[in-house]
C-alpha cells in the first residue's frame, strides 16, 4: 500500500507543478492526511539519501518536486536563452515571397528574385518558418512550400489575413530603405493583389 501510495504521490507532484498540499493529496487518495504526510516524509528522505538530481521540498504542508542545489550551474546554462540570429536580408526576402505568393514552388521564388535560394530554404525550414505544403500540378510535381504557425507568431500576425498590403509597406520603409535600383511597383508586381 505505501509503496502504491509513494507512486502515486510522485506522479501527483509531477504533474501539479506546484506545491501539492497534502490535504488535497489525501482526499485524492482517500487516505488520512497523517498517513500522506508520512509517506511524503519518506519520499523526501529517499530522494535526499540517494542524493538524486530531484528533490522534494516541504513548504507549509505542501510538497513539491525542485533541482538538486548543487546542479544549478548546469541548469543556469541549460536554460539561458541562447542568443538567435537575426535573418538575413536574403532569408528575408524569400520569406516575403512565400508569405505573399503561398503556396509557391522554389522555382518561382528563384524567378522572383533572380538567383539561387537552396541554402536560404534550407535555413528557413531548419528555423521552422516555412514548410513543405503540397506539390504543384506542373511538371515534375515540384513541392509548393508556405509559412508556418511559428512564422505568423514571431512576427506577431494571428493569420496570413493580417500580412500588411504592399502599399503599407511601402510608406513604413520608405523609398529611400528599397534596395539599389528597385522600386515599389516591381517588387509589388511579383506579388499578388
């Protein structure tokens, strides 16, 4: 019976994540909270015994799962934020082409831009911001690649609908942000309406 209890009690924490009162763990089990606490008691001494990564912390009648203190370096790297790299202007652009043109073959983005995308492809499937979405009907098949949900939520859109129209974007960026020799109404035209 302890050892059904000890189980169930360590998967409770678990999945709780916060303080698990053992009130609450007791009517749960149907058990005395005397009998629940003991058990918790006992669990916490295993756990600090065997000296495991995980511990249980007693906070006011309360039980909770926490790291070992002696491993928080380990976490503190584990969990710094890794510093991602912004997207190239490349990168950029073909992801304007597809958010504007989707779903489109890779064919047709090179068409648009006028040179190669291979690698930048690859990076942006790797960063999750495009994917596969079908294949083409023309010759060959060629597959049809569109944005992801990961796109629209690191650029802050809840769907494609909210895309700013070309006009907008031109005003934002102004005339004088176009690259070298481009202007608007030809980058407009490669997009649709």
């Amino acid at each position: 019976m302890e050892k059904q209890m000890k189980s169930a009690l360590e998967s409770m924490m678990y999945v709780w994540g916060e303080p698990l009162n053992v009130k609450s763990a007791a009517e749960i089990l149907e058990a005395p909270w005397q009998d629940v606490y003991t058990c918790l008691k006992k669990l916490q001494e295993e756990y600090e015994t065997e000296r495991r990564g995980i511990r249980i912390r007693e906070v006011n009648k309360c039980f909770q799962f926490v790291t070992a203190e002696e491993n928080a370096p380990f976490i503190r790297k584990l969990c710094t934020p890794v510093k991602q790299k912004r997207l190239s202007q490349s990168a950029l652009e073909v992801l304007a082409i597809i958010a504007y043109k989707q779903p489109v073959t890779k064919s047709e983005i090179e068409a648009i831009r006028g040179i190669k995308c291979d690698r930048v492809m690859d990076g942006l499937q790797k960063k999750d911001l495009v994917r596969g979405v079908g294949r083409s009907d023309g010759v060959g098949r060629p597959l049809l690649y569109g944005t992801t949900d990961r796109f629209l939520k690191n650029f802050g859109f809840e769907s494609l609908e909210e895309l700013p129209e070309i006009e907008e974007i031109g005003s934002v960026i102004g005339e004088e942000d176009l690259p070298e020799g481009a202007e608007l109404q030809q980058i407009a035209s490669d997009l649709p309406e």
